[in-house]
C-alpha cells in the first residue's frame, strides 16, 4: 500500500528566537511532521540543541515530533529525547557499531524507529536492520547545515531502498535541498516523507511554500493533475 504523503517543515531553518511559536506557525502553515534536528559538532560539523529544548517547545504543537539524530554516540540520550516528547527518533547508521541495538532500544521506549543514511552511504546498509524501522531516511545532502543543493544521484538510492522494503508499512524520507523542484525526483523515486527547511520557511510565507512543495511531490505520485 502506498504510504501517505508526509510535510515536514526543518525547524533549523526557523527564528531560534521564537522556535515556539514558529512550531506553532509550521503546524498552522500545514505542516504534518515537525523534523528536529540535533547536531553534536562531532558527527556533523554543527551544533543545534539538546532534549531540554524539544521539551520546552513540546507543548506548541500537537503534531509528530521527528527526531532527526546527527549524534555519536546516540544512544546514551535516546532516553532522554523520548521523554521529551519525540514521537520518532531517527538515528544515523553511521553513527555507532550496535545499529539494531539502538533501533530496538528506541522501540522499547514506545517511539517509531528511523535509520538514516548519509549520501556516500549505500542503501545496502540498511537492509539488516528493515525489520527494526518504521522509516528511513535517505539523506539527500551531507547533514550539518541547512540551504545545501539537493544531491540528484541520492535518487537511485531512495529507488533501490523502495524496492528493499516492498510492501512493509516504513516510510522513506528524504532531507536535504528539498524545494517544489526537487521534490518530485524525490517522490517519482519512492520516497513519501519530504522535510523542507528553507524552502519552507523561505520569506515567512510558510503555507504557500509548504502547499507548493506538497502540490509538486502530490503530482509526482500521481494523487492530483
Ligand atoms: C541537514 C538537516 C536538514 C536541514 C534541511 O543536515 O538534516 O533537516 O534542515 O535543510 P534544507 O531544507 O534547507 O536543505
Ligand atoms: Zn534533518
């Protein structure tokens, strides 16, 4: 069955100033995920935030926190992000030696599990570890900073991921460069979970520019003409 077509706005690309109420402001604007990315200055070379700030911006919304984890190790906080308020955490797969362990451990604490791959990761690295996710994350430029070029030779990859997980219920996402131009290669590919920093937060004209990347990723699955 075809998995629904998720939004979900990079509050990375948002005022820090006000992250509250630009949560606010992305769930209003129509977005469906809020996609939190926490950056250790080891894994990635940038530094967000920790699980004190996910919890304080938790009560501005009502909508899935997505965890996106560009940290090593992970695992010694995943505990600390689930009670946050994260509904799912998506850890790197080259981010530690015990991928399953992580995965499982996430579950264990009641969240969906994602695995994201890095562009030079191929998508064979995940297929050990199907069977643990709810999601994988195909990134679609090297993570760290916000406003990079979409990496077009990521879309082999998402084809190939799709066609590993078959009929299973996990959703692809994709994270990266992603704008209503490039959103399309992304969803024509197979993946159905799009996040969009600035493309979304672009001149704080969040609906219209999540509904033109929604529109643009719905034409490419065939949902609208
Ligand atoms: C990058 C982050 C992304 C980032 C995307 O490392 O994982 O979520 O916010 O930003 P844009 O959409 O601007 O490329
Ligand atoms: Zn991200």
């Amino acid at each position: 069955m075809t998995r629904p077509l998720i939004l979900a706005p990079s509050l990375l690309a948002s005022d820090f100033a006000r992250l509250g109420e630009e949560v606010r402001a992305a769930d209003e604007a129509g977005g469906d995920w809020m996609h939190l990315d926490v950056m250790d200055g080891h894994f990635v070379p940038n530094i967000t935030f920790g699980p004190d700030l996910v919890k304080a911006i938790r009560p501005f919304t009502t909508k899935v926190f997505d965890v996106h984890l560009m940290i090593a190790p992970a695992d010694p906080y995943l505990e600390a992000f689930a009670r946050a308020g994260a509904d799912l955490i998506t850890v790197h797969a080259e981010a530690g030696p015990h991928l399953h362990r992580s995965l499982q451990t996430i579950r264990a604490l009641g969240k969906r599990a994602g695995v994201a791959i890095n562009p030079g990761t191929p998508a064979e690295a995940v297929a050990p570890v199907l069977g643990v996710v709810d999601l994988v994350l195909v990134m679609t430029v090297n993570p760290g900073f916000g406003g990079q070029s979409f990496i077009p030779e990521t879309c082999d990859k998402i084809r190939a991921v799709r066609a590993m997980i078959g009929g299973a219920d996990i959703d692809i996402e994709v994270d990266g460069g992603i704008t209503p131009e490039t959103a399309p290669l992304a969803a024509a590919s197979g993946a159905n979970v799009f996040v969009a920093g600035s493309a979304f937060f672009r001149g704080g004209a969040c609906r219209a520019n999540g509904e033109a990347i929604r529109n643009a990723a719905a034409m490419a699955r065939g949902e609208i003409a």
